[in-house]
C-alpha cells in the first residue's frame, strides 16, 4: 500500500470508525471494570519506574483508563515527581502543563481537560521517564492508531527512544496491522484490561517491561 495513499487513509478511518462504535457500545458497568483494570496495570508500572517526570492524559467518554486517571497516577508518583498533561495547541501539536489536582483541569477542545498550570513547552515531554498516550488501536509492530490529527505522532518524534511509551486500550484493540504512513510513531507497550502490560517486540525499551498477565 502506497505510503499517504488514499487508500491508506480510508482503511485507517474504517477502522478508527469501527473500533469507536465498538467503544461506545460498552456499558458504563463495562468501562468502570475495563478502567480499574488499566490503571492497576498502569500504577504497578510507574511504582516499579519510579519517574522522576512523567506524561500522560486525562481519558474522555468511552477512552480506556477513566476520567481519574490523572489523580490515580499523582498518587502512584514519588511525592517530588511531577506529572505532565497535555495541552492541545491551535495547529493540534501538544504543549504540557503539570497535573497539580482535580480542581487544576478546565474544560478544552475536543472534549479535553486540560491543566491551568502554565505550560512547560513542546519540549517538555522529551524530558518524561514514562509517557502514556491515548490510542484507537495499536498493531503487533507497535503502530499506533489515533484520532486522527496527529498530535502525539508530533509528541511521540520529541521522546528519546530509550524512554517508555504505552499506550491504553480496551480488549480487542491490540490488532494484527494498523495501515502505516511515514509520521507515524510507534508505542513500546500497550495496557489492555485482559492482558495487562505487552511489549511490542523489538521497539525499545518496552521489550524489558515484558507482559505481566495474560497469555
């Protein structure tokens, strides 16, 4: 397949489109478990990591993790740690501003919250131990699958490769190939509810992180 190809394009929106509805049709019961899920995963990572700065995001609607997922890594943290949240800027690239509690988020774009911090620069995320990003899907390669405006393909490009990058799915969402183009960048690891943490072998430092549930 052609790199930017239009077909390229229309097999990721078929898919992106998919595996949306998919989200949206799970319960609210469905997504509580699903979240508590991740984000035991997730914590048990950054308490083994123990990063000095990490980055991650605030889940919306029907997004693996929950909306607390902000408030439940600030307490996984070493009490000097800081965390970083993005903030969507007018050409959709990512500033960050540091998560300081529920009552420093304000509604943004998209259906974002974002930190009323003072923003740390585009840079700052390639200072993080640990990155999270939101993902559609991600593939056996690492390849990830977003939303479309490639704003954390631009962020992924600023994190140096020996960091860790995961990505948080539903069950079902760790696909065999996502169409790949040339700015896209791929993820280290991925959280599923069923299958805890899975590396991506051969893409960096997630290979040493390793599965830790599920088959």
């Amino acid at each position: 397949m052609p790199e930017f190809s239009d077909e390229a394009h229309d097999a990721k929106q078929k898919m992106r489109v998919a595996l949306l509805a998919a989200r949206r049709s799970l319960s609210a019961p469905e997504r509580a478990v699903a979240a508590a899920a991740v984000q035991a995963e997730l914590v048990t990572l950054v308490r083994r990591l123990r990063p000095a700065r990490m980055s991650a995001y605030v889940p919306v609607a029907s997004e693996p993790g929950g909306d607390d997922l902000p408030e439940v890594l600030r307490a996984a943290l070493p009490p000097d740690a800081e965390l970083l949240l993005p903030v969507l800027c007018d050409d959709l690239d990512l500033d960050w501003a540091p998560y300081t509690g529920r009552e420093s988020l304000r509604a943004a774009g998209r259906g974002m919250r974002e930190p009323t911090a003072s923003t740390r620069g585009r840079a700052a995320v390639a200072a993080a131990g640990l990155v999270v990003v939101p993902a559609v899907a991600v593939d056996r390669r690492g390849i990830r699958l977003g939303r479309g405006g490639g704003s954390y393909d631009r962020a992924l490009a600023r994190v140096p490769a020996t960091v860790p990058t995961v990505a948080l799915l539903h069950d079902g969402e760790l696909v065999e190939a996502v169409p790949a183009q040339p700015h896209d960048r791929p993820v280290h690891c991925v959280i599923t509810p069923a299958d805890g943490l899975v590396a991506v072998p051969g893409v960096g430092p997630g290979a040493s992180a390793g599965r830790t549930r599920g088959s």
